[in-house]
C-alpha cells in the first residue's frame, strides 16, 4: 500500500474577537505552548507563533489527516477554553470567526519564522490591517471587505 507524503507549510493569522487586546505580556509564553501543544497533538509542526495582543500568526507544517480549517477550529477553541480557565482576562475570551491562510514553499521557512517572531518590531511601522491586506493582496486572495475582520482605528 502507497503512504501518503506531503509538504504543506501554511502561516495562519487570526484576531481576538472585537479586536481586543487581550493578550498580555505575563501569559503570551504560556498560551503560545498550549497552541504548540495543540498543534502538536493533530500531528504538525510548528515553525513559529507570536500572540500579539489582538491577533496571532502560527506558522506550521500541516499533516494530510486534517484540514487547515479543521486545525484553526481546534487551536481556537481548545486555546479559547485554556485562557478562559485560567480566567487571565476579565470576562470571556473568544477568537474571532474566521482566518487567513497563507501557503509557502520549503525554500521560504526561515523568512517566513523570522517575520513572525519580529511581530512586534513588525507592527511599529504597520498596523494589523494594513499587514492583513498586504497578505491578502500578495497572495491574491479575493476578498469583500464586509467580510474582513472587525478593524479597530
């Protein structure tokens, strides 16, 4: 019998419901394990994470028994129910419905790993947005803009 062999290499972004900036400083570590871990338990593999305050980028090869969209529904909801446990934020933490996904070759692991782990250097030149819709431009993803994320200005 043939295996299957594959090379997905996906980078995902995604946002803090109504874009807060829930994420704090004092547990960014801690929850970026918990969704290694997550990541980890539906056998792929992480290259880089950063939670910024109000949204995160996860940068993962994906193995062929789950779905990009299948993975995003268990990081966000297993991650959800983790800080909400821990009850780090006043009331109830949520993502935000829906993701961006984002496919790249092998050949571009490292620039991809470095411009996530510079999140916060990233963002004192752009903001959120404009780095949402540059991704979604570079990558020539279709989109309404009804449809984006909630924009905090």
């Amino acid at each position: 019998m043939a295996n299957t062999y594959t090379q997905l290499y996906v980078q995902f972004v995604f946002s803090v419901k109504g874009r807060a900036n829930f994420i704090m400083e004092s547990f960014r570590d801690e929850l970026e394990k918990v969704i290694c871990g997550i990541v980890s338990n539906h056998k792929c593999k992480t290259y880089a994470l950063y939670c910024n305050p109000d949204h995160t980028h996860l940068f993962v090869s994906i193995h062929p028994n789950i779905s990009p969209s299948k993975l995003m529904e268990q990081v966000k909801s297993d991650s959800s129910t983790w800080l909400n446990d821990k009850k780090y934020i006043p009331g109830k933490f949520a993502w935000q419905e829906g993701f961006g996904a984002f496919t790249y070759s092998k050949s571009q692991i490292d620039r991809v790993v470095n411009y996530i782990l510079n999140q916060p250097e990233h963002h004192k030149k752009q903001s959120f947005k404009d780095e949402y819709l540059s991704l979604l431009d570079k990558f020539g993803v279709e989109y309404d803009p009804k449809y984006l994320f909630e924009w905090c200005n």
